[in-house]
C-alpha cells in the first residue's frame, strides 16, 4: 500500500483554519484551532486573542509543514456474509420459506383492509 503525500497550499502562501473564539469568565477570549486542541492563545480582546494565535501558528509552521496523506480504505467482510448459506443444507428451509412468505401475505391483506377502512372513515369525515 503506497501512501500518497501533498504538500497543503503549493500554489497558496496562505492556509486557512476554522477557530474557536470563547470569551473567559475573568474577562478576554480564548482562541484555539479547530483540530488542534494545543494550539490556543488569550488575549484581552477578540482581535487580541486572534492576532496572538495567529504567531502561534505561523511559528509552529516555521518548523513544520502541513500535508494530506491518503491512505487506502481497509476491506472489510459484510458483517451478515457469515450467515450467507448457513440454511444450505437444511431440509425445512423451503417450508420455512413458505410460512414466511404466507404470513407475510397475510399481514399484507390485513394492512390493506385497514387501510380502506381509514379511507373510507377520512372520506365520511370529509363529507
């Protein structure tokens, strides 16, 4: 599995990051990137607090940088595979089947019944 790695922002000298801006109960704000849980900074104001964060950030990229990764998404199994042909050798398998299908036919029946009766009641209603 190779890993595919690209810088973020080759064509762009500027990165953009969604901030949590949070004003502290003593008074100022705190400014922290979403994403990046470490990275806060306080100030007096939102301006302040925004302006402080943004030197930090721009430090911690100085001696770093940021790239994608795209990573191949791991196969799994359906999780009901395991039970596929569990009933292969059953010999009830096609009376089961049936009773099922009949049932079904049944409760089909009765639910159309009700549902012409709620019909006909809303038409009555509507009268």
């Amino acid at each position: 599995m190779g890993e595919n790695l690209s810088v973020s922002g080759e064509n762009s000298n500027k990165l953009t990051y969604s901030v949590l801006l949070e004003p502290l109960e003593k008074g100022g704000f705190l400014a922290t990137v979403l994403g990046w849980p470490q990275c806060q900074a306080v100030g007096k104001s939102r301006e302040e607090a925004i302006a402080r964060l943004r030197e930090l950030v721009a430090a911690r990229l100085e001696k770093a940088e940021v790239v994608s990764m795209e990573v191949e998404r791991p196969e799994k199994e359906h999780p009901w595979m395991k039970f596929a042909g569990m009933f292969k050798d059953d010999p009830y398998f096609d009376e089961m089947m049936a009773d099922i299908e009949a049932f079904r036919r049944e409760r089909d029946a009765e639910m159309e019944a009700y549902y012409q009766e709620m019909d006909a009641m809303e038409e009555v209603k509507a009268k």
